[in-house]
C-alpha cells in the first residue's frame, strides 16, 4: 500500500489522525495534513482506507 | 424521463417530525425520497430547491466544487427572511465563500482544533463537567440538564478557548438561539446579528491591542499583520462561539433523553473503561440524533447530473444531513440506536466536504467525557417528567430539547 495526500485540499477536520494516528498527523499551526509514513504496516491497511473513506476533503489517496 | 413532480406540487419545507417519534426524520420527507435520493420542495420565498437526502448523492454533491455556498448568489435558498434580508451585512467567511478563498479563511481558525490540542484539553473539560455535575447534586430535585450540564459546559469551553468572557454568556446565548430559529424576520435578524456582530468586533479590537493566549488573541493578530479586516475576524469569532456551544449543547440533551428510553444501550457507556468503544457510541449518538435538521443550504454554480436528475445551474440544494444518517444503504437497521455499530463514523452529522465542521473534534471530546461522567456518577438519573412532556426544538435549525427536568 503506497498513500499519498494532498495538503493545498486538506482542510484540517482531523479525521484521518483520530483514525489511524500511525499514519497521519497535523501541523501544529493550521491542522493540515501532514504523511508519516507512505507505505504503512500491512496491520494498518484498514484504518488507512478508513481513514481516506471518511476524509471530507477527498485528500487521501491509496494505491495497493 | 423524470418522475419528480412537478414545481407546483412541490411540498412545503420544513416538514414536522410525526407525533411521538421525536428522534426520526419526517415521515413526510421518507415518503417524497422514498425511491430517489432528491427531490423538490418549496421554502418560505416560494422558490423550489431540491433537497437531498441520500447517504451517497449528499457526498456527491458536497465535495463538488460546481455546488456553491456563495449565499449571494441570485436563488440561493436561504434558511428564513432574516438570513436572506442581512445577507449583504454578513463578510465573506468560511460559512460563504468556496475554495481557494474558504481555503484561506478556514486556515486561520483551525489551529485551536487539532486532534492534539484538543486531547490536551481533556482534563479541563473533565473538572468542568465534575464540578457542573457537583453543583446540580447539591441543588434541588428535579433540575434542568440543559440549564445545569448541556449548556454550560460546551459554552464555557468555547468561551474560554475563544476567550470570550463567560460571564457575557447570556447576551450571546440568547441572540444566537433567536438568530437560528426557523422564523426570523428581516428587522429580528438584523438586531440579533447586529447585536452579536457589534460585540465580536469590540472583543477583536481589543485583543488586536492586548493579545492574551487564546484562539480570538490569533485570528486578531491576523487582523494587525493584514492579513483578514476587523469585520472578517468577527465573523470568524461569531461563527466559532455559536457553533461551538449550541450544536454540542444540543447533542448533550438529546442524547441524554434518548439514552434514558434505551438503559441497556445506557449501560453499555456506563460501565464500559475502553475509550474506544466510548468513542464508538459517540460516533453512533452523532448518526442516530439529527441535531442539524434544517438542511444545509448550497447553489449550483452549472448544471449537475446526479441520480438520474439534473439540478439546474442557478437552482438551490438543501442537504438535509440527518436524512443521509438514515440511509439504510449505509447503516443496516438505521433507526436503531446501536452503540456498537461498526461504521457509525460514516455519518454525515458533521457534514462532508470543505465545509466539514471545524469543530468536530473538539465536540467528539466534550461528548465522550460528559456522557460517561454523567452516567457513571448519577447511575440513578431518570426523567421528571412523562416522555410526552418533553419540548423539542421543532422550530429550530439546531435540534434538541428546550429542557430536560431529571431526578436522581
């Protein structure tokens, strides 16, 4: 799983950190998106499709 | 070939919530979308917007940059006459302006509501929810809920992560639930905006001068770097602090009147010490309660294809997002309150798209620590009153209970 973001359409609702924490985090300033890893632990699949599923801004995006 | 009827015979919305059923959506607005998840009705101004109602089509819609929130647009539909008579009035902020402008605005006020600042204000909104519940067992029996837990506890954390002084929280409270009721007039909303606007505008002013270490003190300095005007700030502030008390004010009494007709569901949050299924039934609570029953109001900037229907550009959309938290497409059995439902997150209670609520995480929070303090230290709470003595906010565009008189 390869998963990349694009922070110009983040609008910092949070969404993705409360999901998979592992993953994704948030600029201290403004909340925006920021990637921990591109290619996350097969045990954190899951929670990262979740977590694309339920961004509002359609920010996420996975290739497997 | 269409099978909406036509404009003339579009009913008339709002619709009422049936008689008894206090926590589902109008059966009215089922019948209209029954097979279709859009259709047309007439609002207040006579004009016909669509309004939506499927899990699915509201996603589409919401995060299409072709669907405008721009509210002055020519046939925008407007909540009442007040918000469509102050429309000039109100500056461009993150509730009406679209990307990359939103984009812009949104960026300054969501530094106070990342997932980390909002975990490191647990512990204050846990002593505030203690010592609001300390003083209403002291007081006398029955009290209001609303008055003494749902209220003030959301309103004195917004204030003071606003820092708003609290001690103003009647003057705002009270302007703020008349501007969000279903009938406003022209003159009303102009003196409860007015009203509210004035004072925001003083509040920024002065943080400009004396910036202290709050949310408002950083968007005022924004205003001295030249970034946003006075007016621009304001607006920012107002929407923070009417958001950020009644929706959760709202969520706090509701969900405690559901809960207390369904104790086994109750019980489950109480006597639960795993955050993650606290976290799951707040998420269940945001689905099944439709605090924001109003619709959400949006404009076609072109036409739109969408379920076999065309909205016309120009043509207005109501996104009525509890409808979509009923959508048996996505939530097996959705009337059941089911505190363990697995996809509960996929509500749109919060909304979808760029517009997503700023302030959901830090509701999510003020939720998961207020429902189990509640419950776990009055195991014993119990209504006052016959469950058919309860007064919804029917004609409100925020949903909930005007009191909620229990015992212990």
């Amino acid at each position: 799983m390869k998963v990349t973001v694009e922070q110009d359409k983040c609008v910092a609702a949070g969404q993705c950190v409360a999901t998979a924490p592992d993953v994704f985090d948030q600029r201290d300033e403004d909340g925006v998106v920021v990637l921990l890893t591109e290619e996350p632990a097969a045990d954190l699949a899951d929670d990262v499709r979740y977590a694309a599923a339920v961004c509002p801004a359609l920010a996420i995006h996975i290739e497997d | 070939m269409s099978d909406v009827l036509p404009e003339a015979e579009a009913p008339e919305w709002p619709m009422p919530r049936a008689a008894g059923c206090p926590f589902d959506p109008p059966p009215a607005l089922r019948a209209l979308t029954d097979d279709k998840p859009l259709a047309r009705v007439r609002i207040w101004d006579g004009s016909t917007p669509w309004i939506v109602t499927g899990h699915a089509a509201q996603r589409t819609l919401l995060g299409d940059p072709r669907v405008s929130v721009d509210e002055r647009l020519p046939g925008f539909p407007h909540w009442h006459e007040g918000m469509a008579a102050a429309v000039e009035y109100r500056p461009r902020s993150v509730f009406n302006s679209d990307a990359p402008e939103h984009t812009r605005y949104r960026r300054i006020m969501t530094g106070p509501f990342t997932l980390k600042r909002v975990e490191a204000l647990r512990p204050t909104i846990q002593k505030i929810t203690d010592d609001l519940i300390d003083r209403m067992l002291a007081g006398p029996k029955p009290a209001d809920l609303v008055e003494a837990l749902a209220l003030p506890l959301p309103t004195l954390m917004i204030s003071e992560l606003l820092g708003v002084p609290y001690e103003d929280h009647d003057f705002f409270q009270e302007n703020a639930a008349r501007g969000i009721a279903h009938n406003v007039s022209a003159e009303e909303s102009m003196r409860t905006f007015g009203a509210l606007n004035g004072y925001l505008v003083q509040l920024v002013e002065k943080k400009a001068a004396e910036p202290a270490d709050d949310a408002l003190s950083d968007i005022a300095a924004r205003v001295n770097a030249g970034d946003i005007t006075v007016a621009e700030a304001a607006m920012m502030g107002l929407g923070l602090l009417i958001a950020g008390h009644e929706t959760s004010a709202n969520m706090i009494g509701l969900a405690t009147a559901a809960l207390l007709e369904h104790p086994e569901q109750l019980a489950l949050l109480r006597d639960t010490d795993d955050p993650k299924v606290v976290a799951g039934a707040v998420e269940e609570l945001l689905r099944y309660l439709g605090i924001i029953h109003g619709g959400q109001r949006r404009i076609a900037k072109e036409d739109i294809e969408i379920a076999g229907e065309t909205i016309r550009a120009g043509e207005g959309i109501i996104i009525e997002l509890f409808s979509a938290n009923r959508d048996a497409d996505v939530f097996p059995e959705p009337d059941v309150m089911d505190l363990r439902r697995a996809n509960a997150r996929h509500h749109n209670a919060f909304g979808f798209g760029i517009h997503q609520c700023v302030g959901q995480q830090l509701a999510r929070v003020e939720l998961q620590i207020v429902y189990c303090t509640l419950f776990r230290r009055v195991p014993t709470l119990a209504l006052a009153v016959e469950r058919d003595e309860i007064q919804f906010k029917h004609d409100r565009l925020a949903y909930g209970v005007y009191t909620l008189p229990v015992t212990w």
